[in-house]
C-alpha cells in the first residue's frame, strides 16, 4: 500500500480551484476530492500535485487524501491518542471579504529537529499555527507568503548530518552541507514533518519564493563569487540539486492551473510520468539552464503573480534571475523587469510586491551599499577589497544593485502615480533578521506629483525562527538613528559615482528583534499590519526520538502530541507593530 511522507499542502487556491501538494513512498493515483492525478518521479522520489476544479467562491470544504483510493490524511493511529483539531481544508477566495495575507522569512527547522539548540527561541510559525487551530476560520488567512530561507543547505541540523555521514564522507567537501538532490529532500521533511507545521500547511495557501541559504549563503551575490563557485568540486551537484527540489517542493504549488497547462516543464514532467520514466534526467538539464544566462536573460522565470479578490501580488525572484555573468550587474534581466512593471498594471486597490531582499533598508546601510558595488566594481586593489567587504558582510541586496534599486523605486512611483492608483503599494521582504515598516516618500521621481497618491511602504518580517548576533542588533539598531544616517551619507556619497537617491523615507515601526510573523488585512481601500512576536513563549524540549521521514515511513512519534501542544497559552504571540497603512478609506 502507499504511504503519505510529506503534505498535503494547500498550495494555489483562487474563486473555483484549489490545487493540493504531496510527496509520496511510490508510484500510485491521488486522490483529494475526487480529483485524481498521477503521481511524477524525481531521482526515485514520487510527487504529485492535484488540482481540485469546479468549487464555489467563498466555499469551505474539508478534504481527505486517498492513495490508489486507501485514506491516507488525515493521520489515524489506533495506538496514539490525537488532539482534537480542525480538519484540513479549502477555503476558496471571495473578493467581497477581506484578503489576509501572513508573511515571514528566515526558518530554520521547530525545537522538536534542534536538540540543544535553545538559542533560537518558540519557532513564530508553530505559534502561528497553533493560533490559528484555535480561532474561527474567517480569521485564518487566505495566504501565507514565506519569502526565503525555507531551508538552509549550508547551516544544517546535527540531525541531518548525521544522515549525510552515513550518506558519503562528511570530511570531503561540501562537509556537513547539502550536496544534492537525494539531501535537499532530506531538508524539506525535516522542516515540514513538524505536526503544528503540516497541519498549517494543509489548511492554509502556501507561496514561496528561495533566497541565499537555499541554495548557499551568498548565492549570486556577484560575478566573482559564481566563477569561485564554479572552481569548486561540489557546486554543480550542489545547484543542480537545489533548484531541481526547489521546483518540486516549492515552484510549481505557486501556478494557477492556467499556469501549469502553459508550463513546459511541468508538461514534460506529466508526460513522463504517463509513459513511466523518471523525470530526474531532464530535470537536471533544467536547472543547469534556469542557472545560466543566455541572449541577456536566465532560462526560466521563477517570478509569480496571483490576484486575491482587488490585490494584486507580484512576487519577484531576487536570487536566481540575477544578471551578473555578462556586461550587466543587474537583480533581473530586462525582460523580466518589463514582465514585472507589466504585472503591476491593472485595476486593482493595492499592489504587495514581494521579494525575499528589502528594497528599503536602514538609509545608512542603504548609502553603505550602494558605495560597496562601486568599490567592488572598480577593479584592481580597490576591487578585491571591496568584494571581500560584500561577500564577509552580506552587502547584496537592492542598494546594492543601484540601477536595478533606481529601475525598481521608478516603477513603484509610476504605479503610485497614476490615475486610479492603488490605496497602497507594498512591498514585502525578509532575509535581514530584523523586522520594520517604513513609509517612503516616492514623489521626487514623479514627472508630476497627482492629487492622489498610493501611500509606499516597506514591511520586512525576519526572522521566523531563527537568530542574530548581539553585535548586529546593535548595529541594525543604531543604523536607523538620524545621526548614523547623516555620517554615512557624508562619508559614502559620490555625486558622480554614488548619488544619494532623491526618494526619502522613514521607519515608522522597528526594528524588532526576535521570532515573528506579520499579517497584512486588506478591506476595500484600507489596509493594517500587524507584527507579532514570540518574545514571551517557552521554547519547548526537542523530541530526542524524532527521526526524519524516508521513502516507506515517517517520523516516529510524529503525531504523538497532547492538547497541550495545541494550547495557545503555551504558544503567545504578542504584538509589537501594529500600523493603519491606508491612504484613503
């Protein structure tokens, strides 16, 4: 009989569709509402992604998942007495309620996979779920957007070396780190096997989108750093590996089935799967394409889109689609710039455009930045000190890339400014391991300034489990402080090579330190967000028993909690930024 390893998880869900994720032990059809679909082979791992058509707007209906028609979710073992909690289940949208959308960045695996590991505080996205398994589902949200980091090749568990060691030799670069494909699978159960975790994510839409540490801490922060990478004896395998799994766990559950009928991988995939063949071969050829540039553009487009009721969401991939390879230093090729500024037109009451980088920073690590690229563009001496500043440093994010930073503020003041523009243009990121609003000023790169304006903002929630140095709190901490700001811009602007930028803005929440989860309430032309952190919970003891899901079981005890796991008094969280974002009501 087949076994369930990983999932469900609810991944598209719009008016009348839903599509529903799965990794299974082998070959079999499953089932999820009477939608059937064939299972696909990846390197001996078996998938499926089930696309349930024909539901109502504003529908709720539980659902099961059936293997070759046996019920196999939601878990039943007649020994191990289960909480009492929701049933899995579709909520489809409805444009006439209020779109919830829940984001955050940076996870590293729950407390239950982090033995002796305490440093990392209550994991924001358990407490989340268990909020959520003990509220009313008109407060659930209609999406939750993790932006980066879902996994981190190169900062592994002790579990999962374990398992590497007995998988090659672990002195042998990359050492402890993910090497492949056969790895990478290793990693999303053990991130997604958690029981608060799964049961989110089979109940609440999921979007991803990668950022460094799912691939490699500094991935694609520059020209020099991919031709060391490519010196390397492990990288190949290593980004292979990487964007095959990310396409399987994470890319294709963000397309709309309209989507994936248009999707040549995704086809070519299901017709090897009718025909018997394991999809690993060609997936491969994939990846080493989407990881190169070609005629002045990369070989797929990770960048994705989805309207949720008058919102439009454009979620840019600033990771992979980097320019860097040719004469171009550029976070995307032109053509997927034009397929943004393309995405961000239409009718809508608020653009959110997520990217796992902040587009804004503290304005002196922006003015920072920005003096980095020059140096370490320079060449020579000067060039290779100020690459050396860049990869210790981590100064890669769109500051960092000041014409496609200057590209990027251009197209947000043109949509801010047109006539029936939108309440708010958002744009929500991750990464940096501190969370903060900022309200941005954008007039000063309009023509002419209109009567109404969209309000900008930048909201950046990291991490949601994970932590940072003191020395970088401090540093965070005193880089949003007036006095810091003024000294890096007379210490770091260069009229000529450096312009200071002409839009200003300001933080108006933040920085907050520490685990958390933002949600973002848009109701006609209004909009709130809401930071919420685990400051106050009890991190709970590791399960010392767990082990990690492999073909043929799961981990023990995986589903062995009480109702005290599912108390929410265990799990608090409390609200550290609370801001009213709209322009106009």
């Amino acid at each position: 009989m087949p076994s369930l390893i990983l999932g469900p998880v609810l991944r598209h869900v719009g008016a009348s569709h839903a599509t529903v994720w799965v990794e299974v032990d082998t070959r079999c059809e499953v089932s999820v509402l009477g939608a059937t679909e064939k299972t696909f082979e990846v390197s001996g791992h078996h998938y499926a992604l089930v696309q349930v058509m024909d539901l109502s707007p504003d529908e709720v209906v539980e659902y099961d998942v059936r293997l070759n028609g046996e019920l196999v979710w939601p878990p039943v073992d007649p020994g191990v007495s289960q909480p009492a909690l929701p049933s899995s289940r579709i909520r489809t949208l409805d444009h006439s309620r209020p779109q919830r959308i829940a984001f955050g960045s940076c996870r590293v695996p729950t407390q239950r996979t982090l033995k002796g590991r305490r440093k990392y505080g209550v994991d924001a996205l358990e407490a989340y779920a268990v909020r959520i398994a003990n509220h009313p589902e008109d407060a659930w949200p209609d999406l939750m957007l993790m932006l980066g980091d879902q996994v981190y090749a190169d900062e592994t568990t002790e579990l999962t070396q374990q398992r590497i060691a007995g998988h090659r030799d672990i002195t042998q670069e990359p050492k402890g780190q993910v090497a492949d494909f056969e790895e990478y699978t290793w990693l999303y159960h053990e991130s997604w096997s958690d029981p608060q975790i799964r049961w989110l994510m089979s109940t609440v839409p999921i979007a991803m989108i990668f950022d460094d540490h799912d691939v490699h801490d500094d991935w694609n922060t520059s020209r020099p750093w991919r031709a060391d990478m490519k010196q390397t004896s492990w990288w190949s395998e290593r980004i292979i590996g990487g964007l095959v799994s990310y396409w399987v766990y994470q890319h294709i559950g963000n397309l709309a089935p309209d989507e994936l009928a248009a999707d040549e991988i995704y086809q070519r995939v299901r017709a090897l799967a009718e025909s018997g063949e394991d999809a690993g071969p060609m997936l491969r050829e994939f990846a080493e394409m989407a990881d190169a540039e070609a005629d002045g553009g990369k070989g797929y487009r990770w960048s994705f889109w989805r309207d949720l009721g008058r919102t439009r969401l454009v979620v840019i991939d600033s990771r992979c689609g980097r320019m860097l390879d040719g004469d171009m230093r550029s976070m995307l090729s032109d053509t997927e710039f034009d397929w943004v500024q393309d995405k961000a037109q239409g009718d809508f009451d608020h653009l959110l455009i997520g990217t796992s980088l902040p587009w804004l920073m503290a304005p002196a690590l922006h003015q920072i930045e920005a003096w980095n690229e020059h140096l370490a563009e320079s060449g020579g001496r000067r060039g290779q000190i100020g690459e050396k500043l860049r990869r210790a440093s981590d100064l890669e994010h769109w500051p960092a890339f000041r014409a496609s930073f200057d590209r990027l503020s251009r197209l947000i003041a043109d949509v801010a400014s047109r006539e029936g523009a939108p309440a708010t243009v958002c744009v929500l990121s991750g990464d940096v391991h501190h969370s903060y609003v900022c309200e941005a000023d954008v007039t000063p790169l309009m023509q002419t300034v209109p009567k109404d304006v969209s309000k900008v903002y930048q909201l950046t929630c990291s991490p949601v489990h994970n932590t940072i140095p003191a020395v970088m709190r401090l540093a965070f901490s005193i880089s949003w402080t007036a006095p810091v700001t003024r000294i890096a811009r007379l210490l770091f602007t260069r009229p000529r090579t450096i312009p200071e930028t002409l839009m200003r803005w300001k933080s108006i929440g933040g920085p907050v330190f520490g685990n958390a989860i933002a949600t973002l309430v848009l109701e006609g032309r209004s909009a709130r967000m809401t930071l919420e952190s685990t400051r106050k919970a009890v991190p709970q003891p590791p399960r010392n028993t767990l082990t990690l899901a492999s073909p043929g079981r799961e981990p023990d005890n995986q589903w062995a909690l009480t109702a005290d796991d599912w108390d929410a008094e265990r799990f608090p969280l409390e609200v550290e930024i609370a801001r009213d974002l709209s322009s106009r009501t």
